[in-house]
C-alpha cells in the first residue's frame, strides 16, 4: 500500500489540532499503530507541524501493515470529523452569525456559544449540535 498526500495531508491536519475534540482519537490512533516506526524511524523528530508525518513519508517504504492501516483509519476517521463539523457549520450558519460572530475559533469556545444561547438558536442548528457533540 503506497501512502498518497492526500491522506498524509489530512493526517497531518489532525495531528496540528490535537486539542481539539475529534483529534484526540485520530492522534491516539496513528501514535498506538505506529508506536514501532515512531521509536525506530521518528524518535528524534519533534511532533506538531506535520514533522513525524513527513518523517512517515520518508520511511513509507518501512511502514508495518498496522501503522500503513493506522494512518488508512485516521484518514477515515478525520474525514467523518470534517463532515460532521460540515454539517453542524450548515445548519448553525445563520445562528453562528447572529449569537456567536465575535466569539474566537478554537477550545470549544463557538461550542460553548451556541449552547449559550440554545434558548434562541434554530431547531436545526440544535438538532445538528446534539448530533454531533453528544
């Protein structure tokens, strides 16, 4: 299995946000997969920015059939997360622009906003939150 950019592209995306609340899993997934190419290929590669997925790159040729399917799975699994937060973005447009346009991306904080002001925000918008986030 040839890992293709797209997919390194997406992985890496994952791993610079892992605070973020759909990341933990997908990072936990790629670490746990690839524990062996991390410590023999990557122990010296400092994480964030994309660096141990570049690492990865390098060595894809090595790759274990676990880490190759870990890195597969958390491609999936960041794609379900960004449909998702598609979905909730869609349906809370209106909502997010009304109650929550001068509220800082990041942390939960629009999150946090929404459920604020869940008294007047859509029914769409809330049954897109509660689908996603609960």
């Amino acid at each position: 299995m040839n890992l293709k950019t797209p997919m390194l592209a997406a992985v890496a995306l994952v791993m610079s946000m892992s605070g973020n609340l759909f990341a933990q899993g997908i990072v936990e997934t790629v670490e746990q997969g690839c524990a062996t190419e991390i410590s023999t290929f990557c122990s010296q590669v400092s994480p964030g920015e994309g660096r141990l997925l570049a690492c990865f790159y390098a060595h894809e040729d090595k790759l274990s059939g676990q880490c190759q399917y870990a890195l597969y799975s958390a491609s999936a699994q960041l794609d379900q997360a960004v449909s998702a937060l598609d979905y909730v973005a869609t349906q809370c447009h209106d909502d997010l622009m009304t109650h929550c346009a001068g509220v800082q991306v990041g942390e939960g904080r629009v999150l946090e906003c929404l459920r604020a002001n869940k008294d007047s925000v859509s029914a769409a918008c809330t049954t897109a939150v509660n689908d996603v986030f609960e």
